[in-house]
C-alpha cells in the first residue's frame, strides 16, 4: 500500500488532532518524510475535486471536510439530531457507560467498525464527555446522560459489574 493512502486511512480511522511524531511513528518513517508525505497529501486534497481537507496545527494534523461542504454536512447534522439516536450512537454510549472512560479506537475495536460519526453524534447530543489523556481523548457518559437516566452514578446502570466484567473480558480476549 502506497504511503498516502497509508496516512489517509491513519488520519480517517483517529479522527482527531494527530500528533507529528505519532504519524512518523505509525507509518515508520522519520519526521522529515512524514513531513514531506503530509505536505504531499495536503496537496492532493486541495483539489476540487476531494471533499476532504488536511487540518495541520504547529503539533498535529487532523482530516477534516473541506468548508465548502459545510451546507451538506450541516444538513446531515441536522437530520440526526432531528430523529432517535441511531443504533451505533446507543452502542457507543451504552460502551462508555460500562467501560468508560474509553477511547474512540477501543470503542471501534468493540464494535468492529469505524465509530467516528457515532461518537461524534453522541458527544454533541450531550451523552458523552471527552477529555485528552496522554495523546488520545477519551469518552465517558456526561453527567447530563445520568441525570436523564436518574442514577447518580454508572454503578447505578443495570447490572453495571457484570456488563462491565463481560467487555473487560472481550477486550482482554481480543488481545
């Protein structure tokens, strides 16, 4: 696989803020190559073409969509917020209340798909709460989510440990 889409596909499934070194490292090349591979890709999407867009900041770089789309994307926003939460939203969710707090590749690990869309959904909605820890952020219920529920805490959720225990127990056989 070439290296481009060796980084586009990188940059899709973290879905946020990378940082530089963890490209380089990831891809294994050094900081120059990286740097020359991300300039290379920011070029190739600035054609009208492509929808998407290289976000770059002085420590990371992040895929995002082109603001030209911003018509389209907020009308797809709108449409979910407008209707129920979809079945990928209530898996992310129901993960970060047994498991949280969880980062957005583990929750992909969990569900075996990418789930960008659906905690992103999630966390607009109010449901998730995110915070950076070392270089990734993680996902956990809002205090919003288990007030709507009532309980004062995830101990409060329906059999909590057993749940709990059954995915500590499917990530660690995953491994």
């Amino acid at each position: 696989m070439r290296d481009l889409a060796r980084l586009e596909a990188l940059l899709f499934q973290y879905g946020e803020p990378l940082p530089y070194e963890d490209v380089a490292r990831l891809l294994g090349l050094d900081e120059t190559a990286a740097t020359r591979l991300l300039d290379a890709y920011e070029t190739a999407l600035r054609d009208d073409a492509r929808g998407l867009c290289l976000l770059r900041s002085d420590s990371a770089c992040q895929l995002a969509t082109k603001p030209e789309t911003a018509p389209l994307t907020e009308q797809l926003a709108q449409e979910n917020f407008g209707t129920e939460l979809t079945p990928a939203v209530l898996e992310v969710v129901t993960i970060a209340a047994y498991l949280g707090p969880v980062s957005r590749a583990m929750i992909d690990e969990i569900r075996g798909v990418n789930s960008s869309l659906a905690v992103r959904n999630a966390y607009l909605r109010g449901l998730l709460e995110k915070k950076k820890e070392k270089n990734a952020y993680v996902y956990a219920v809002s205090p919003e989510f288990l007030r709507h529920l009532g309980i004062g805490s995830r101990e409060g959720l329906p059999d909590y440990r057993a749940h709990r225990e059954k995915l500590e127990t499917l990530i660690t056989g995953n491994k």
